[in-house]
C-alpha cells in the first residue's frame, strides 16, 4: 500500500519516519517545505500540494494542531483520493470532531481512522509510542503494520470517537502531574535537599510518575524542551473539561490545571513549551530548579 502523510511537526515528522524505516511506501506533504527534507533524505516522495499528494496514495495519515486543521486538510483531499482509501488521524481531537468529520468524510467515500498517540516525541522517535487506535475492525486489521511501525503499544479502544475520550484522558493526567512535580520539586529545592537527590527518590518511590521520570527531567535542566507547546496543553485540557460536562463527572484538578496554563501562555506565550508552567512557580519564588547530569531533550 501507498501511504501519504501530512502534518510533519515534532510528533508527525517522527511518524512518518518510523513508516519509512519499516519500508513503507510514503508520499509526504507539510505547508513548512523545510519539514519535508528529513523524510526526503529517507526515501520519501515530497509532494508539491495535497492534490498532488492524494493522487499518488491509498490511504492518508495526518497530524495536525487542531480540529480546524484537520477539517481543512480533509477538505483539500477529498474529491482526489482514490475509491476506497482511508484516512487515518494521529492528531488529539474532540469526539464530536471525530464523528463529524467522519461524516465529512463517509459522504465522498473515505473512511476515517482514529489512531492519536501518546508518550511524547522522544518515543515517536523511537518507534516505540503508544497508539490509541478507534475505527472499523477491518481498518484496524489493514492498517495495524503500519500502526505497528509506529509504536510500541497499541490499544484498540472500539468504534470511532473511543480514542479521543482515552487520549484525552492521557493528556489530562500528564498535564496534572507537571504541575504537580513542579510543586514538589519546589518543596524539595526550598526544603535545602539536593534536587538530583530528590529528583532520583521520588522515581523510585510511589510518588512516581512518567511524567516526573521524563518531563521532570528536562525542568531540572533548564530547557524544558518537550516539543508540546502551552496552546496544545489548553487545546487538550478544553477537550477533558467538556468531557466532564458531557459525562457529569466533576474534573476539579482538572479545572484548577487549566487555569494554570492559562496564566502560562499569558505569561511566556501560546508557543512556549508546556514544560514551562513550572517556570511560573519558580519566577513567582525567585528560585530555579536547576541541577547537573540531567538532558536538555529526552533521547
């Protein structure tokens, strides 16, 4: 099968790559021409527009900032994929985006896919991510090689809309325990312990978490280079809060969180890392958490 892939950012650029390193057919296309040269350099065909792009492949994957993106994407492709192909989206979406662009789609013949992934970029690049895949049985049987190349663990949640509940519900989760971590790295560093120290006692303790054994990392270090900006935060963050309302579940933590990273991006911008809202209780402290042997980006 031929894939195309479109949407090569931090997280896309290393999918598509983990395609290619299977041996997978790949046609690419990002509005960032630059983006495309990495791929190109493993054997990837660049397309010049999404029309071009479409006409060469069967199936399309995307990963894409938002649901609008995504819509527009979909809407530039669908009058010239080929019958039968179908559209496979790693991008964080809501679930009523995901049916309703399913529709979009199901109405000129092409069948969506969920497969949203979770770990972070540093395990895109490794192949080893986590896929959270929704859609028709057959579509997760035809395409699992491909979801295969690109992660370590897959989950096949059920029919659409599945996905983006579960991934959402990963996003949350991590969101809260960066800010958490944050505050406990605090205590640790106004406290008088060594940060190294204590960074190592917690990961060993039950008050451990993934995020504290990566993203912790990268806030001692000072680069709190994650590649997952503080409007995607918010982005995914809105996404929990509906589902709260939708399914009567009061997201308390969740709330509070939100409102974090909203005096985040009002402090360091939309763009900036998400990794920096512990930068905000350091700034208001006027102490860093700074301390040796630990990455400026996870490997």
């Amino acid at each position: 099968m031929r894939y195309g892939y479109i949407g090569l950012g931090n997280l896309g650029g290393n999918l598509a790559l983990s395609l290619l390193r299977a041996g997978f057919d790949l046609t690419v296309y990002d509005q960032k021409p630059e983006l495309t040269r990495p791929l190109a350099e493993h054997g990837a065909v660049v397309a010049a527009s999404l029309e071009e792009l479409a006409g060469q492949v069967d199936h399309i994957f995307t990963c894409l900032p938002s649901p609008a993106a995504s819509e527009a994407v979909l809407a530039g492709l669908l009058e010239h994929l080929p019958a039968g192909a179908s559209w496979i989206e790693n991008s964080t979406l809501g679930r009523e985006d995901v049916l309703r662009l399913a529709g979009l789609a199901r109405s000129a013949g092409i069948r969506m896919f969920e497969a949203p992934v979770t770990g972070g970029v540093h395990l895109a690049a490794r192949g080893e991510i986590t896929v959270l895949a929704a859609g028709d049985q057959d579509l997760y049987d035809l395409h699992f090689p491909a979801l295969e190349a690109m992660g370590g663990q897959i989950f096949y949640m059920g029919g659409l809309g599945s996905a983006a509940v579960i991934k959402v519900i990963t996003n949350m989760l991590a969101f809260i325990h960066l800010v958490a971590d944050g505050e406990a790295l605090m205590l640790a560093k106004r406290g008088g312990l060594d940060l190294k120290t204590a960074w190592a006692a917690i990961a060993a303790s039950s008050g451990s978490s993934f995020v504290h054994e990566t993203e912790g990392q990268l806030v001692l270090n000072g680069s709190y280079d994650v590649g997952f900006s503080m409007d995607l935060a918010l982005k995914d963050l809105g996404f929990a809060l509906g589902f709260g309302r939708e399914f009567g579940v009061p997201l308390d933590l969740a709330s509070l969180v939100s409102q974090t990273f909203l005096r985040g991006r009002a402090a360091y911008g939309g763009q900036a890392q998400s990794t920096q809202i512990v930068k905000l209780l350091e700034d208001l402290l006027g102490t860093d958490l700074r301390a040796e042997g630990f990455p400026a980006r996870l490997e």
